[in-house]
C-alpha cells in the first residue's frame, strides 16, 4: 500500500485510476492546483494521448491507493486541452535565484492526501525528462514571489537546498569536489610546516659547528706541523744510513 499521507506527484500519475463502476479511466496527465496557497485540488487523467477529452477529478473522489491502482468514487468533470491549459499550475516553471538568474526547474511535488496542503517542491538542473537527473527540495519558505512561467526565490544557488536524489555526473562532481578540497588541505598543512621552518633560525647551531670544525682542523694542522720538524733531517745522512745498513747478498 502507498502512503497516503505523503504522495509524490510523479509516482501518483503512473497508477490507473478506477471508478467504483470498474471502469479504468487511464493514468494521471496533469495536477490540478491552487499555487497563491500550495494545494493540490485534484488530477486530470487521459485513457489516451489521441483523446481530445480529458477527464478531471476532485481529490476527494480519491478512496483508496494500491500499487497500480487508484480508486476513485463518483464520476468526473470532462474537459478539453484549451481549457486545462488556463489553470495555473507551478509544474515545470523556473526557478529564480534571489539575484533574478534562472538556477532550476520545478519539476515535481510531494503533497499530503488528508488536506491536499503540498510539502514541499522538487527542482531539477537539467531536462526533468532524462532518466536519473538529480532532484533537490524546494520549501515553500524559499518560495518570495510567483509569477506566470516562474518563480523567484530566496536563494544564491541549488547548494543552498537538501539534495534528495543524485544524479551520476552529481555524485562525480560531488567526490571530485571532495578529493579538491583535500588535496587543498594537505597543501596548506605542507606550506605552514614549510613556512614555520623557515622562521627558525638554525644558522647559530650551524656556525657553532663550524668553529668547533675549524679548531680541530688547526690542532691538525699544528700537529701536522710538529711531526715535520722531527723529521726534517738531511737527504744525503738519510741516504747514507740506508746504504750502509743494506749490503748485497751477491759479494
């Protein structure tokens, strides 16, 4: 069974309406509204897209929903195209942001079946028609002002409002704005440590170090210096020792 106490206007047109006569009158082909309050009065079915004659109902002929079937008690007010299209409706509108600048398209409806008061809107960014485009919930409260064809809103853009349905391309810009978002936040970690090593001033321990590297390289030096002086001897007596020490095996 469907809820009947809170109906999506889109899923409500798909089911059969049938009369307490069994006969099926087709599926949903219009809302019937009042926009200055926000209340769904009734529906509009069609047996079929040829018919010129088109069939309207109250919402309080509505007695009961299944899951193909909607039953209705009593009959319905016949009427023509012509006359349909003069009753306002906000289906399919433009969606205004506060700046005057078009940011969606009213595109559906949840509204309740006890006092037919509509909760809220669902607003689309793209074509309504293409299959999995994203819906986002429009309360009335963001609604300022109506007029034929659109209306004007409280809004800076669709960021502002609950997203209730994700599209794929949605979902890819989602995560894509994730990932930026982090690889933002692993740069300004790296500049700060960066920047806070650069205000250190290591350079004193540096040039401590190179002071102790330069006294140690003098006592080298000095040291180096020394053993020069004690073998500083004459080439001619070393020479001479060497011969004499050394005889040839052969004589």
């Amino acid at each position: 069974m469907v809820n009947l106490n809170n109906i999506l206007l889109s899923d409500f047109s798909q089911l059969i309406v049938r009369c307490d006569q069994g006969i099926d009158h087709g599926k949903g082909y219009m809302v019937w509204m009042h926009p200055p309050v926000h209340r769904v009065l009734g529906w509009v079915t069609s047996t079929s897209s040829l018919n010129l004659h088109k069939e309207v109902w109250r919402l309080d002929q509505l007695k009961k929903i299944s899951n193909e079937f909607i039953y209705v008690k009593g009959l319905p007010s016949v009427s023509d195209q012509p006359t349909l299209d003069r009753i306002p409706s906000l289906i399919n509108t433009t969606l205004l942001n506060k700046n005057g600048l078009k940011i969606a398209t009213l595109v559906d409806l949840v509204f309740n079946y006890n006092s037919g008061r509509i909760l809220y809107y669902l607003v689309s960014r793209s074509n309504p028609r293409i299959p999995g485009s994203s819906r986002w919930s429009l309360k009335i409260d963001h609604i300022k002002d109506q007029q034929p064809g659109m209306i004007l809103s409280n809004l800076n853009s669709l960021d502002d409002l609950p997203l209730l349905r994700a599209s794929v391309k949605e979902e890819i810009l989602k995560k894509s704005k994730g990932w930026r978002n982090q690889i933002q936040d692993i740069t300004n970690v790296a500049t700060n440590k960066l920047e806070g090593w650069l205000e250190e001033s290591p350079w004193e321990d540096r040039t401590i170090g190179f002071s102790n590297t330069k006294d140690s390289f003098d006592n080298v030096r000095s040291n180096y210096e020394n053993k020069e002086l004690q073998y500083d001897l004459d080439p001619t007596e070393s020479y001479n020792k060497s011969n004499n020490n050394d005889s040839d095996p052969w004589i």
